[in-house]
C-alpha cells in the first residue's frame, strides 16, 4: 500500500444516512469530500469495520449515545446534513497533519495501525476518515505484524466486554458455572473460550431453529460445556438436571450472562445459585424483563448491568492495553478464535482523476452494487458481517 505525508483533498467512499430507520431502507454509500487534512488531524484508511447490534441501534435512533450529525460534503459538491455509520474498526494512518501531537498512547505515524476509541464522533463505516489523534490509540508493529486486522479489530469491543464480564462482576473459582444466552455471538463466543482458559463451564442458551445442531456443535467445539436451545428453559427437568450437576460437583452457577432480556433470560436466571450475579449488556429481544420477587428475597440475587465503554472511561490506557496484551497474546498463540464473520467487500475507488486506489483521494461515481451489498446486509444477519476495505 502506498503511504504519503501529503494528499492535496482526502474523499472517501462512506455508508452515509440522513436519517434514523432501518439500515436496509437509509444507508447508501457516497462519494464523500473529506478536503484537505488539517493540520491537527491525521488522515487514516480504513481496513476493516465491524457491524455491531450498537451501531445498527444507532442507525435506528434507539440508541442511547447518538452518532454526531456533520455537513457531509458530496462529490456533485453539494452538502447534506446527515451521519456515517460505524464506531469500531482498525485502519492505517496514511497522512499525519504538521501540526499532530500524539495519539492517546503516545507518538502517532503515517504506517501505524489505529482504532478510534470514541463513540459517536468518527465514523468507521468508510474506505477513509479524518480523525483527531487524541480519540486514537496506536498498535505498533509488534502487534501489527503477528494479528490480522480483524484479530486487532476484534478486542476493543466484542473481546473486552467478554474479558470484563468474566473478570468485573464477581469472583469465580475454578469450576464454577457460567451460563449466557446468546452464546453464538461474538461476546458469547469469546466468553466460552475464556472461561474454558481460566477454568471456568459454560452453559449456554441459543436461539432454536434450522441450525440449532450445527450452532451447537461449534460451540462445544470452542470449549463449551453445556449447549441449550433457549425452549429448553422452559423444560423443568432439563433444568433441575442442569442444577444437579452443578450441585454433584460442588460447585456453583455463580454467573448469568444476558444480551436478550424478555422471558426467556428470567427463565434464565432461575438457574443461578443462592448468591449469583446477573448481568446484562444487551437487550436483543427489545423486551422489558419482570423479576421476581422471590429471586432477590429467597436467592438473593444481583442484578446489575453492564457496559464496557464505562470501563474505558474511568480508566486509563495503560489498563487497557493490559487486558488487550493478554487477548492479542491468545489470538497469537492460537488459543482464542474471533467469531467467524462474512467480510462485506466494499468497490474502491478506481484509477480515475488520477485518483490511487483504496487511498481514497478522489471523486468517482459509487457502484450501485454497493448500495445493494448494504440492502442485502442489513436485510439479513449483519450481526455476522464486517465491512472490508483492503
């Protein structure tokens, strides 16, 4: 990839909506005139971007922090008010402002790997975008060299809320039961080989259908003791047998892990052991959850919920990059998988008005393919799906 310290006006190809709704009807890609760098700000290529259930609520407008609205100048000239799509990803800087500092972890260069830890402000979902370097952290090539983008891309979010949860909610001992639903996510999915790592067993709830038994077969296959469709809560002897082993090893259904909420994740609850903790940091089923009464007066149980940005908030980069080390390490020794994501590959731009390929710096007109990959996307299981710009 060519690199350079001086593009004249930066464009890039972004997943744009002027209005809130589902991603299918109002995301379109467009051509979009970033002009010159400033010179406090650093230009950066985008190499990939996840598509989180966060940043599809935020399309929606359901979301509780909302993307920042801009003036979106387009390449006909014309300005629209409106947002790009996307909080997460990794790209590589490609041109540094004269007048740059440093990121938030240090000294930031043309060549470095970066994600933006800023939710609402930088829009990831685009081949390119101008960032302020103090909403950046920088990888330097020991991490760069040895992980793929979707590797480093997978941590700050997806990875880091599994790590925390395990770590951050209450104190487990080896042996000890975990039970989540949505265990085929990309939290679940990092959750079980983690607590395979430290010792921990997972029993863990999915949703029933056509591929219930191959779903279910990948994730025992990462590591996962227990593997349940989410009807099963309703059986009692499934769940009294459930309890039993637990109860013949001695050990505890300590913590229950939920990104559904609704009826199913009460059910799920009952589950846990006199004294457990339950937390949520997801409500996929968009349904209020009734607790009973008698889990706090008779199981005292906790309810608490959770939100990795939080963590982020009120602590400090070096605390960051001390969990992150552990999980790039996992990922280098082949010890912990990300989810397997479908990559969304976006047309570049093309050669014309002299204009280099993926560098984004230069007007062409969008492939109404893409347009289409967005519509098709969104109309299924983006939750599955990452753009890819290299």
């Amino acid at each position: 990839m060519k690199l350079t310290n001086a593009l004249k006006s930066a464009w890039s190809k972004a997943a744009v909506f002027t209005e809130f709704g589902e991603p299918s009807s109002v995301l379109k890609f467009r051509n979009v005139k970033l002009g010159p760098v400033p010179n406090n700000k650093v230009l950066v290529k985008m190499l990939v971007a996840p598509i989180n259930p966060s940043d599809v609520n935020q399309v929606q407008g359901v979301y509780p922090i909302k993307k920042i609205s801009q003036k979106i100048t387009l390449s006909d000239n014309s300005v629209i008010d409106g947002y790009i799509g996307g909080n997460e990803g990794v790209g590589q800087v490609i041109q540094v402002g004269s007048d740059v500092k440093s990121a938030i972890n240090g000294q930031i260069k043309v060549g470095d790997y970066v994600i933006p830890m800023s939710t609402g402000s930088v829009g990831t979902w685009a081949n390119s975008t101008i960032a302020d370097p103090s909403s950046l952290v920088v990888f330097d090539s020991s991490i760069s060299s040895k992980l793929s983008p979707e590797q480093i891309g997978s941590v700050k979010v997806n990875a880091s809320t599994s790590y925390r949860m395990l770590r951050d909610i209450v104190h487990l001992d080896k042996g000890d039961y975990v039970v989540q639903n949505g265990a085929n996510s990309s939290v679940g999915q990092i959750l079980i080989q983690l607590a395979k790592l430290y010792g921990y067993k997972t029993i863990n709830v999915i949703r029933e259908g056509p591929n219930f038994e191959s779903n279910k077969q990948h994730l025992l296959s990462l590591g996962a003791d227990i593997v349940i469709k989410d009807s099963d809560l309703l059986n009692k002897d499934m769940m009294k047998s459930i309890k039993d082993t637990a109860a013949s090893e001695n050990k505890l259904i300590k913590l229950g892990v939920n990104c559904v909420c609704g009826k199913a994740s009460v059910l799920m609850a009952k589950l846990l052991s006199n004294g457990g903790h339950f937390v949520t940091y997801g409500a996929m089923a968009k349904q209020p959850m009734s607790i009973p009464a008698a889990l706090f007066i008779f199981k005292n149980i906790t309810f608490k919920g959770y939100w990795v940005s939080s963590w982020y908030s009120s602590t400090n980069h070096s605390q960051w990059f001390d969990m992150w080390n552990e999980l790039f390490d996992l990922y280098a020794n082949n010890k912990l998988v990300e989810q397997k994501m479908v990559p969304i590959p976006i047309t570049p731009f093309d050669s014309a008005n002299n204009a280099p390929q993926n560098l984004g710096i230069g007007p062409t007109e969008v492939d109404p393919a893409d347009d289409l990959i967005i519509q098709n996307t969104f109309a299924q299981n983006a939750k599955k799906s990452y753009f890819k710009f290299y």
